[in-house]
C-alpha cells in the first residue's frame, strides 16, 4: 500500500503539469491575434484609424494610431468594409464602425480615447435578414453626423440613417428604394446619391443632412425622412 501511495504524488504531479500545458496552449490558441491590414483611414493630424482581419477567425481588429504608436485595439464582428471603401466615421469623441454578422448590419460606437463601447444599433431590421454589403458606398461622414447606406439583396431596396457623432443614436432614416446606389458624397452642404437608371432613367438625389428630407433636383420634395426607431 505505501508503494502505491508514493507513486500517487508524482502522478497527481505528472496530471496537474499536463493539464496546465494543455490550458496555456488552449489560451495561446484561442486568444484572437490580429492579421492582415484590411484598410487605414486618416483622422486628424498623425492619428489613423487601421482595420484587420483576424488572423484565422472572421472577425475583425479597430486599432487607433498615432504615428507608428499603437494606442488601442479592439476586436469587433467582421467590417462591412473595403479597401476604399470605409466603413468608419469619427466626431465628438467617439468612433463608429460598420460590422455585419447573421444577417444584421450592425453599428459599433467606440470612445476615441480608450475603446470602450459607447452603444450600437442594428440597421435596417425592419429588412433583415441583409446579405453581406459589397459593392456599394458604405459611410459618409462631417464628422457631425455619419449617413450610413444598407443595401438589400439584389438592389430590391436601399435605406440610409443619419447617426448623431455626438451619441451614436440614430436620427432618422430614409428609402431610397431599389435601383442600385452607384455613388454618395456629401457637396455643397447636401448628400448627393445617385443611384442606377430605372424607366425614367438615372435617378439623382439631394439629401439634407439635418432631417433627411430629401427631393430631385428641380421638383419638390416628395419624401420626408421618417424618425428612426430602434427594435423593441
């Protein structure tokens, strides 16, 4: 009986050391590690926003940058964004980041100084589910307000939400219906969509950025914007 009970301590040693390897390794291999640079968007003087993807997941890293200093990092769903074709806007504080995971368009808030999740909202779950946004304009911002355009699945309808900087609420929302939105800017103190031809042929579209009424040049308005509420 002795024997055997001084074979138990070396054994018990022999387990606890085998376990703990086994709980470095799961923590090394299931700790997300950032990958390839997906896109940069320059913010004011040597500050820059990066995007990655995460190295064998499909999520996403937001990293803010000042010069070659890294100043936080923060992982979110996967970026709806492009090369080019941002995703993120930034004012007053906060930063937002577009992030689309089951079928949802997501909008992520975060603290310009520190990450830390200020809110988020699902856009468009009136139309969910929402295929994967590819091809389309994305953000627009002043950095008072960004204007976030939803794209549904083949172009059967297109929505876009003024997001207040200040709080990350969103303050209204407007469709622009299905043909294509080809490209958005904001000139001359409007957001100007223009949008694949239909019957009629191309459609052009003036946004104010305030309330979303918007109207086609030379004829009256014919859509006010309806107030954004968020899913009970």
């Amino acid at each position: 009986m002795s024997k055997k009970l001084g074979w138990l301590g070396p054994a018990i040693l022999i387990t606890g050391l085998a376990v703990g390897g086994l709980g470095v390794w799961y923590w090394r291999t299931a700790t997300p590690v950032a990958g390839d640079i997906i896109d940069t968007i320059p913010l004011d003087g040597t500050q820059s926003i990066v995007i990655r993807d995460e190295a064998g997941g499909d999520r996403s890293f937001v990293e803010l940058h000042d010069g070659d200093e890294l100043e936080w990092q923060a992982l979110v769903p996967r970026y709806a964004g492009s090369p080019g074709r941002p995703g993120v806007a930034w004012g007053r504080g906060v930063v937002t980041v577009r992030v689309e995971r089951g079928g949802e368009q997501e909008l992520w808030v975060l603290g310009l100084k520190d990450a830390m999740k200020v809110a988020s909202l699902r856009l468009a779950p009136e139309h969910e589910p929402i295929p994967p946004q590819t091809d389309m304009p994305l953000t627009l911002t002043d950095h008072v307000r960004s204007y976030e355009i939803i794209q549904g699945e083949h172009n059967k309808w297109n929505q876009m939400v003024g997001i207040d900087l200040a709080t990350g609420q969103a303050l209204w929302k407007i469709e622009l219906g299905w043909p294509k939105v080809l490209t958005a800017t904001i000139t001359g103190g409007q957001i100007v969509v223009d949008q694949a031809p239909d019957s009629d042929g191309p459609i052009h579209r003036l946004v104010n950025p305030f309330n979303g009424r918007w109207y086609f040049p030379g004829k009256a308005h014919v859509d006010p914007a309806a107030k954004y509420n968020l899913p009970l």
